[in-house]
C-alpha cells in the first residue's frame, strides 16, 4: 500500500533539483527518462484496471507532485526552455512543426510516456503525461498539443483496446519515431461527434472506408491514424467502429492543410478515404464499440488539452510579470508596483491556482480508479477560460509591445481560444456537467 500510495498522492517531493543537466548543445541533451525513473511508476494501477482503496491514505496537497513528477517537470521545463523555445516563432511564423522537435520529442522519452517499457516507452503514470504537456506548453503550445494528442489519446487507445499483437506492432513505432492522430471529427460532425458520414463496409479480408475526416491534429507528421467510421448504420452511434489506418494505404490522403488563429504550428488537416482497404487485423477494439473508445478516451484526453491551457496561461503570466516587475517604467515606477497592476497580477494567479487544482484532481481521481468525468470537464472547461483571460491580460499588461510579435504573449493570447473549442467545446463541457448534477439531484 505504502508503494501505491507515493505514486497516487505522493507526500512532498523530495526530487533532486537538477537531475538533468542540459550539455551546451541541444542535441545532445540525454534523455528526460532516465532508467531509475521509469522503473519507479511502471505499474501504474490504472493500466490493471484496479480501483486502489485510498482509505488509509494521509491526504496530501493535491499539487504534489511525486519524485519523477517533479523531475519529468523539471527536465522538461529545461528541454523545453532551451530546445523549443528558441524555434517557437519560427515555426509560428512557417505554420509548420520543426521536424528536429519531433525528432527530440521521441528522443526525450515524451512520445511514449505511459507506453510500458517492455514495448519501448517510459512506463510512466498518467500524471506525468499531464505534468509535460503543462510544461510544453509554457513554451509552446504547438508542440505540447503534439504531445498531448499523440500520449493520452491514441497511445491510450492502443493500450486500452488494442489486441497484444497490435501493441508489439504499433507501441514500440508510436513510443519512438511515428507520430499519430486521432480522426474523429468530420465537416457535419463537431460537437454531435458521432453522427458520421464515413463508412466502413465489411468484406471477406477486412473493410474499405470511404468518407473524410476534418481538423485533424498531427496529421501533417502523422503515419498511424485511429479512425472511427460508421460500420452499420442502422445502429446509429453502436455501429460506429475504430480501425487503425497507416499513411501509405492506397485511398488515404492527406488534403488541405487549415491556416489557423493559433498553434499555427501544429497540423490540422483535411483527410479523405477513397476505397481505402484496411486489413481485419487493423480493428480497434470490437466492432461498435467506436462510440465506446472515443467517449472514454476524449473523457481522459480532456485533462490533457486542460493542462496545456495550464501551461499556456502560466506561461504567459510568467512573462508578463517579469516584464511588470522588473523592466517597464512609467511614472517613475515599475508598472508592477502600482495597485491596479498588483490586483489584476494577483488575481489572474489565484485563477491559474483554482484551474490547477481541478486539473491534478481530475487526473489523481483517474490514477485511482475513480470516476473523473465530470472532474476532467470542469478542468477543460476551466483551464480554458483561465487560459484565454490570463493570456489576453498579459497582452495588456505589456501594454504596445504586447500587440507585436516581438514578443510572447500575443502568441499566446492567439493560441488560447482553441481551448474552448476541440476535444469537446466549452458549451458540451457544460453540458457533460450539468448532466451528470441533474443526475445526482434529480429526485
Ligand atoms: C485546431 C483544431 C484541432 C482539432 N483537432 C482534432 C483532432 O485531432 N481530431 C478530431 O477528431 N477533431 C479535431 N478537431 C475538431 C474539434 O474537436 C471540433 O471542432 C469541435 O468538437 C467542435 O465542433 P465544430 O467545430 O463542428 O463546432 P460545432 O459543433 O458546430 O459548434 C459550434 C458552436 O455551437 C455550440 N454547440 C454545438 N452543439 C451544442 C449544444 N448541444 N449545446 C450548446 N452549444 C452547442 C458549440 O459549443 C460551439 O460554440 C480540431 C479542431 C480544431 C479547430
């Protein structure tokens, strides 16, 4: 119980300060993932589908972190800091994802994070995932979606649902070199995410998918797509299935990339299925039950795309602060002295706390088997708010130099408003809330 317990609600970190040392060339940063670490979380009690019984538990301050949480946020803080962080605007500016990123993603350990390490990953706990795609994001939210994406949606999908010979198959390429997307959403099918228009038809070797799938993330870098087509459409939402398409299959195209607001620099593309044949053997999970894997996934995806709003709106507001407290005067003082500043500056804090709290919440109450639905949709919900207020006040408070892109914020502030827009927007979150409260009050 003891061992569980430091990996569910770990007491006060005790982490090394710096475990990582950053070489003076980027390219030979070691990995994130040291061995010790990855041994130290490997059995994750959700991965056995375990409730763990938290009773005898001291509760602790729910933002502790354990000693490989803190030393997966420290390291990739200083990765983030000194590898992306010189390529954000560049790549903001080329509305493209430097491949030499991805390359250091996959080197670092971060595509792979609760991959166990038999199959080549990290073999860590859902927390950690959260706890780098926070960090990622206080630099670029580009790479953290990339990120996010790719670890809590479609390698938990392998986890979850794939058979043992599509983990030896897939794990081992998704942990380190193939990046992958998540093809749910079509041009009629948004926020009513499952009334598809793409089809999938059985035959004797497997099935041919015809249809197009719209904003898809990653899809520019991706080679493995979980696509969800409808295989019996007189089941409404049951017929709906989950099949496993590699970019080379002959059909599959990969069509017009959007030219967005923000996160220019992650791919959201148009995907078409023309005859596209995919193998008996390249279905996830069991026929129908696409509905059943999505809704699950995009529940625990959710408090990853919250904890990229997370690091965002620290980001920013690390920023701003900084430039308030030490470099901008005006009238003989720091603008960061002057009380309307403070209040905003502590206010805008106080939310980032709040939205914080919920995010780690919602992703212990996963760790322990708990129920975190309606958790993980108040984190999303939250943390996007907080991260578009918080962002679009730093702008503010850099006052002219805050409107130009000399500087991080107006990035920031642009990269923010698609929180409350994918993996479910804020309305649906809102929605997923007041059902679940109806539920519980309703006599
Ligand atoms: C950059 C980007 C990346 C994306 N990545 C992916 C991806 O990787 N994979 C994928 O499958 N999809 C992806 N999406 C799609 C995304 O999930 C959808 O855009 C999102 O679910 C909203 O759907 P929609 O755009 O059709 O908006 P709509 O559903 O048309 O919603 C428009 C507005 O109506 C409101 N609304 C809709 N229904 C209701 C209701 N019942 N009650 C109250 N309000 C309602 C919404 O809240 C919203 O404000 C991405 C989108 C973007 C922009």
């Amino acid at each position: 119980m003891a061992s569980l317990a430091r990996a569910i609600r770990p007491i006060a970190s005790k982490a090394p300060r710096r475990l990582v040392q950053l070489p003076a060339r980027p390219t030979e940063i070691p990995s994130i993932l040291t061995r010790q670490a990855t041994r130290c979380l490997s059995s994750t009690p959700i991965r056995r589908n375990e409730t763990i019984d938290l009773t005898d538990l001291i509760p602790t301050p729910i933002t502790h972190y354990s000693e490989t949480e803190s030393m997966m946020a420290e390291s990739v803080a200083n990765f983030a800091t000194n590898v992306i962080g010189p390529k954000v605007r560049d790549m903001d500016e080329a509305e493209a994802m430097d491949p030499s990123v991805v390359e250091q993603l996959f080197e670092q350990g971060l595509m792979g994070i609760e991959i166990p390490e038999e199959y080549g990953g990290a073999g860590m706990n859902f927390t950690s995932a959260i706890v780098a795609i926070e960090e990622l994001a206080k630099v670029d939210p580009s790479v953290s979606v990339l990120c996010d994406v790719h670890n809590t949606l479609v390698n938990t999908a392998f986890l979850k649902w794939g058979t043992e010979a599509q983990k030896k198959q897939y794990l081992p390429r998704l942990a380190s070199n193939t990046v992958s997307s998540f093809c749910l959403s079509e041009p009629g099918s948004g926020s009513d995410a499952f009334a598809l228009a793409t089809k999938a038809v059985k035959d004797a070797d497997g099935y041919t998918i015809n249809g197009s799938k719209s904003w898809i993330t990653n899809s520019a870098e991706a080679g493995i797509f979980i696509v969800f087509a409808t295989l019996d459409p007189s089941k409404g939402y049951k017929g709906i299935t989950a099949f496993i398409v590699e970019k080379d299959t002959p059909g599959f195209s990969i069509a017009k990339k959007e030219k967005k607001l923000g996160i220019k620099a992650s791919s959201t593309c148009v995907l078409n299925f023309d005859d596209v044949k995919v193998p008996k053997e390249n279905l996830l999970g069991k026929e129908g039950e696409g509905y059943k894997l999505a809704i699950g996934l995009l529940n625990e995806g959710r408090i990853g795309i919250a904890a990229q709003m997370l690091g965002l709106a620290r980001g920013s507001w690390e920023y701003a602060v900084k430039y308030c407290w030490n470099d901008r005067k005006q009238f003989g003082s720091l603008i960061g002295n002057f009380q309307g500043m403070q209040f905003q500056i502590a206010q805008a804090y106080t939310e980032i706390s709040a939205a914080s709290h919920l995010i780690y919440n919602a992703a212990r109450k996963k760790e322990a088997g708990e129920d975190f639905i309606m958790e993980a949709a108040m984190a999303k919900l939250k943390a996007s708010q907080v991260a578009a207020d918080v962002s679009r006040s730093a702008v503010e408070w850099l006052g002219g130099v805050g409107y130009t892109r000399e500087f991080p914020v107006e990035k920031f502030y642009r990269d923010s408003l698609i929180g409350s827009i994918y993996e479910g927007s804020s309305n649906i979150q809102k929605q997923t809330i007041a059902k679940l409260l109806q539920k519980k009050y309703t006599t």
